[in-house]
C-alpha cells in the first residue's frame, strides 16, 4: 500500500519549490507506431525509492505521517518565452484521491496556455486494463495555432522507471482520438507530443514496458499493443526534450532536481 509521507503544513513549501521549467521540442520520424519517443534531460534527479513496482514512491515513509489534502491546488501557472517563441504552463496539486499530481505543457509559436487537472477522462479511455493510477488534464489556449507543436509531460510520483503507461488523448477540435503506448522515463515522467489541443489521460500500469513489434511480427506476449499502421496511429510522435533549472528542487521530497 502507498504511504503518505507530506503533512499538510508542506502545501506552502512545495508551492514555492516547484521547478521553472523550459521546454525544446525536436522532431522525430513518425514511424507509423503507436508509440511516442522521447528524452528528459534534467542536471539532478531525485533520489530513487528504493521499492522496484509502481505504487511504493516512498516504501520507508514513517506511517506517522498524515496524508496531503485533496484537491489542493499548489501551482497553476505559465510563463512566456519569446527568445523560444513559446510558452510553458504548469499545475501541480493534489486529486480528489490525495494523489500528488504535477503535469507540464510547451506550445511552440504560442504565447497562452492553460493545463489543469481534470475528473474528465478522454472519450476513448479503456477501463478494461488495470492500471496503478490515472490522472487527466485539460490543455486549453487563447492564441494557439491548430498545428502547432504540443509536448506535455506528467510526473508519476512513483518509483515507476521503465513501466508502461497508456495515454489516451481526446483531441478538443473533435478529430478522432489517440492512445499512445509509452515507458515511464528515468526521472518518473511520461512524455508526448503531439499537435492538437486535449484533453489527455495518463494511466500507468504495473507491467513492465515492451516494445512494440513492427506490424509485420507476431507482437510480444503481454497486452503491449502492437504497432499496427492502420488503427490508432500517433500521428505526431516526437522527440521532447525538457530542461529544467539546476536550482530546483523536488516537488515530494524537497530534495534538489
């Protein structure tokens, strides 16, 4: 079972230690899969649980501490960079669960963004799968330019590195949706980008990650999807790549990023 390991009395200190963060999208061949990729770079990771499943982010947590608010909002933010012509929005907080939540979004030649929680889930969302925990949030613009490059990013508070998550993707301009197949990266973050506005659902599973096999080949034995070039293809599959500030530190533990 999860330990809780933040008093409420933190609230205020993780609003104030949450990362400034800038994002740098490049693109990557689409190669027909159901699979985004993508790379974080980050100067200082946080220290790694020392649990090996999803679940158990912190497995020697005192059980004396008390478990965070729900539905706390720590951060909801953006900020413009127009050296990058782009602007990076923030949300950070507790669910309705007491699950931390912290969720990013870039968009390229676009100067507002809003990414926030949401109880929403996308339309095609498959409630048939088990899955460890699973978050939405709703990525809305004033400005954006249908088109333009959307890379958004969710922080799996869990000791999560080389699990599979499914993100399932319902697109606000109401063409049809997507669901993407993606490893949890070695600083807990999932990452897509794509190229639409959405509302996006992370759901992150206890199965360890499996590549997908190429169309043509039998697909590995595990409910990984294979690729399959006809159904469900990521249509904008590209290469993220995220930089955050050396300064900053860990939104759960406090600890230098």
């Amino acid at each position: 079972m999860r330990k809780k390991f933040v008093a409420v009395a933190c609230a205020a200190t993780l609003a104030l230690s949450m990362p400034t963060l800038a994002f740098a999208a490049g693109e990557a061949g689409d190669n027909g899969s159901n699979k985004g990729t993508q790379s974080v770079e980050q100067t200082n990771t946080p220290d790694k649980p020392s649990a090996d499943k999803p679940g158990t982010a912190h497995p020697d947590a005192p059980d004396e501490y008390l478990a965070p608010e729900p539905n706390t909002v720590f951060i909801q933010d953006a900020t413009y960079y127009p050296e990058l012509n782009k602007v990076v929005g923030q949300a950070a907080g507790t669910d309705a669960n007491g699950e931390y939540y912290f969720a990013k979004v870039a968009l390229k030649d676009t100067k507002d963004v809003e990414i926030k929680l949401t109880d929403k889930k996308a339309s095609n969302f498959d409630d048939s799968k088990k899955y460890t925990k699973v978050q939405s949030f709703e990525i809305t613009s004033k400005d954006y330019k249908a088109g333009s490059v959307v890379t958004v990013a969710w922080q799996t508070y869990e000791n999560a590195t080389g699990y599979a998550c499914y993100v399932y993707v319902e697109h606000g301009d109401g063409s049809d949706p997507e669901w993407f197949y993606l490893p949890v990266d070695e600083n807990g973050e999932v990452t897509l980008t794509m190229d639409n506005l959405s509302t996006v659902t992370f759901a992150l599973t206890g199965e360890k990650y499996v590549e997908p096999a190429p169309a043509a080949d039998v697909p590995p034995a595990t409910d990984a999807p294979a690729a399959d070039a006809t159904t469900n293809v990521a249509k904008a599959a590209k290469t993220a790549v995220i930089a955050v500030d050396n300064g900053a530190t860990s939104p759960q533990t406090g600890d230098a990023l």
